[in-house]
C-alpha cells in the first residue's frame, strides 16, 4: 500500500508539473503571437528572437524592473477608446485616459481628459477637440497608426507635461469581447441612468436605462454603461468616471482564480486583444505589466476627472477657432496648462496641493490689477479669474490715465517677500514674471491705496484670455450637432 501510494503521489505530482508547464507554455506563446499582431513599435529582432526574449520575460525576476518609467517611479500610460471600423467616427477617441503607476508601492491613479478639450495639434499647426487628435493624425500620415499615436502621445503630453511611457488603443468589439470572455463584471451604479438617444445599430438610437445599486454587467451593457452620457447629470464627466470604475472592475475580474486559470477564457481574451487593440507594449514586456497589475491597490485609485462642472473645475467652455469655423470647447480657466500640469504632477500627492492652497488663504493677500494690455476687456475677467476662480478675497481693480502699455504681464510685490504662495501661484497661473521692485510710474498711481500684489496686464495676455465664455448647456448643442454629422 505505501509503495502503491508513493507511486500514485508521484503519478499525480508528474500530472501536475505537466499542467503547469502546459500551461505556462500555452501563455507565453498566446502572449507572443498576440503581442505580434497588437503591438506597432519597431522591433529589430527576428520573430524567433523575439519569442525566445518573451520567454526569457517570464523567467525573469522582477520583469517590472525592465519597464519604462520604472527607475522614475512612474509608469504612465495613455488609455485610447475608439468605436472602431464600421462606426460612426470610427477612430475618435471619445475615452482618454492616463494610467499612471507606482511600482514602489503599487499606488495606481486615473486621470481622464474630456473629448472636449481644445488643444493645439503638433506637427499640424491648429486647433481642435482632443478627441480628433489620433483621426487627423491617420489622415496626415497615410493611415499609419505608429504617426497617428505620435501625434496624440505628443499633444497630451503638451497638456499635462508628463512623460507618456506606453499607449494603447481599444475599440468598442474588443471592450465587449474582454467582458465577456471575463464572465461580466460587478458595478455599484452610483444613480438611476435612463438615456433614449444611445446610440444603436445601423445608425440609429435606442434607450438604455440601468437603475441605481450593484449590478453584473455583460461586454454589451458594460459598453453602454461606458459610454452613456445623456442620462447622467455630470455628462461627459459622469461617463469618464464610470470608464474609470469599469477599469478597476476587469483588472479585479481578469487576476481572479476564476479567469487566471480558465484557459478558454484566456485565449478568448488574447483573442480579442489581437484582433481589437494597438499598442506599443511589445512581448517581452507583458510579464512585468502581469507582475505589476496583479498587486495594484485598485481599491484605492486616486480617480482625477477634469472638467467644468463647478466653482473649482479647471476647465470652463468657451467659443474657439476650429479647422471648419467657430465651435464651443473646453479650455483651461487660467488660459494655460498650468493647473492641469500641476495637478498631473502631483497626482499621487494631492494632499500638498491642498496644503498649498491652505497656506495661500492664510496669507490673504490684496491683490490691485492694473490693465496694461490695451484690452478693456482683460480687466473684469482677470478679476473674475482672481477672485472668483482662485478664490483670492481681496482684489481691486486700479485705472491708469497713462495710455503707455505693456508688452510682458508682471506681478510686483510690495510685501517684500512677505506672501510667497500667493505670488508662485498668481505668477505661475496667469503666467507672469516676477518683480520685487515697484517702479516709480506705479508709486504715482497707488498714491497712498495698501495692497500686497500688483498685477499688471501686458499684451502678451490677450490672446490666452480675450475669447468668449459659453456655457455647458452651449457644449451639449454643439457635441449633439456633432454626433448627429457622425451617423449621416
């Protein structure tokens, strides 16, 4: 009996040590051949090279050491949605998304840009919605995809001023097809959704309606629940956060025991991510991304939305020259991507943002502007900026009977170094240099008025500043009359 039992143990143990090399070898090469077809960077290795380094990937100890962003301790990587071919507006990209990783410490964070959002395009010397940036690209470059994602990789990190270490780029049947192939996925519906304009088959639209609480979503639900947009209060910026939870949601999913061992499920999901995604993630890197992911502490992501939806958004909607004419359009409230940058930086240590804007209410500084600019106009809205959006207490506005202008806009300290956060931000927002020295011209039109910080207006503000405000409602007319010229 105990030789008969030592032999059945060591059947059973040989039975097993086959399955998992079976089953490591089935994952290497799906992952190989998959990463073949999705992946867009050049490669000079032989396709036999690159599956032996592939291999070697999974041998490796700490793979993530090997990724890009790691020695900085930061892995940024920019997350594309598309409808994909055979849709209307087929390679918009209506999702866009930072993921931005700690590897120390596996901290994980969103932050999602707005369609909407206007920039100027690199490379082509105009402006649009962000969400054209990658179809431009492919019209300019002969339909390459490799040009196309330079050109929306290198606009948003105009916007944000980080470094984007990778990029990937998923259409409406993959999305559905993951999901799917995941089994659905668990959401807690923050409110009752009902929408009677989503978007159907064949160009046509249907109602979609999910009520509040937990529910399990299927690829196609899951899709809707992402893409919704009119039966939410917070509009594009509801959706952008429910991209987000959904995320959270399939990355819990795919590294459960239920999927990581269910290999008609993981080929199915390889399946899809080859046939649906683009992406510059080659092979070999796909274990340190497996490595990484697992331990991530998705529960608590840091989830950043940028919008311009209350007092404190960083976005407001204004009227802005287009390629086809004037069009409403998200654009940062202090005319620049300051704030956005700031906060991109800063997104794992949100707290010292606060902390800065706690010491900027202590100084209370008085602030006096001075419009230089040539432009009546820059006076109110520089005091609406001031006082309204940066929430600065104490802000007058002086009147200079010299016609003299200004070229460069400058902020003068009278305090002596005595307000320093006020003078960084007020500075580093508008933006303006820096002067500890009032000059006499400036003495004679205070007279005796105390203030702390005189801000004056040169011309080089008119431009960032001189357009004209619109409204939420103004941008939900303009992107209904846009999604409306997609589907003819």
């Amino acid at each position: 009996m105990k030789i008969f039992s030592l032999k059945l143990f060591f059947i059973l143990l040989t039975i097993l040590l086959l399955g998992i090399i079976g089953y490591f070898s089935f994952l290497i090469y799906k992952i190989d051949s998959v990463g073949k077809k999705i992946t867009i960077r050049e490669v000079a290795e032989t396709s036999k090279s690159g599956f032996l380094k592939t291999i070697r990937s999974f041998a490796t100890l700490n793979a993530r050491e090997n990724l890009r962003g790691y020695s900085e301790e930061r892995i940024n990587i920019l997350l594309l949605g598309t409808a994909g071919k055979g849709k209307p507006g087929q390679n918009l990209t209506d999702t866009l998304m930072i993921l931005s990783i700690n590897p120390q410490d596996s901290q994980v964070a969103f932050f999602s840009l707005p369609r909407d959002l206007y920039v100027n395009v690199p490379f082509l010397n105009f402006g649009t919605k962000i969400n054209s940036v990658y179809q431009l690209g492919l019209n300019n470059s002969g339909k390459d995809p490799r040009a196309a994602a330079e050109i929306i990789l290198k606009t948003v990190e105009d916007v944000t001023s980080l470094k984007l270490n990778y990029y990937a780029i998923l259409n409406f049947d993959g999305f559905e097809k993951i999901i799917d192939n995941l089994g659905g996925i668990n959401v807690q519906n923050e409110r009752d959704i009902y929408d009677s304009s989503y978007p159907g088959p064949n160009y046509s639209y249907e109602t979609f309606q999910l009520p509040k609480g937990l529910h399990h979503l299927d690829g196609k639900t899951a899709l809707k629940y992402a893409r919704v947009r009119h039966g939410d209060p917070e509009g594009d910026f509801g959706r952008a956060k429910r991209q987000q939870q959904i995320m959270e949601a399939a990355k819990n999913k795919f590294f459960s025991a239920g999927t990581l061992f269910n290999v008609v499920s993981l080929n199915e999901i390889f399946n899809a991510l080859g046939e649906n995604i683009i992406t510059d993630i080659a092979s070999e890197e796909f274990s340190g991304f497996l490595e990484l992911a697992k331990n991530l502490d998705t529960r608590n992501a840091t989830n950043v939305v940028l919008d311009a939806w209350n007092k404190d958004s960083l976005l407001k909607v204004y009227h802005v020259p287009m390629e086809n004419g004037m069009a409403f359009a998200l654009v940062p409230r202090t005319g620049n991507w300051s704030e956005i940058q700031e906060l991109s930086k800063n997104i794992f240590q949100l707290e010292q943002l606060e902390k800065k804007k706690a010491e900027i209410q202590k100084e209370d500084a008085h602030l006096t502007i001075l419009n230089k600019s040539g432009n009546f106009s820059l006076s109110g809205k520089m005091k609406k900026l001031l006082s309204s959006d940066l929430n600065y207490k104490n802000v007058a506005l002086l009147t200079d009977k010299n016609s003299a202008l200004e070229e460069k806009s400058v902020v003068i300290d009278l305090t002596n170094g005595q307000k320093p956060f006020s003078l960084e931000e007020i500075a580093i927002k508008l933006p303006a240099a820096v002067s500890y020295q009032a000059p006499a011209w400036l003495k004679d039109i205070l007279g005796g008025q105390e203030t702390d910080l005189v801000v004056v207006i040169g011309k080089d503000l008119i431009d960032s500043y001189n357009k004209e405000e619109g409204t939420v409602e103004d941008l939900e007319r303009n992107r209904a009359e846009e999604e409306a010229e997609n589907f003819k």
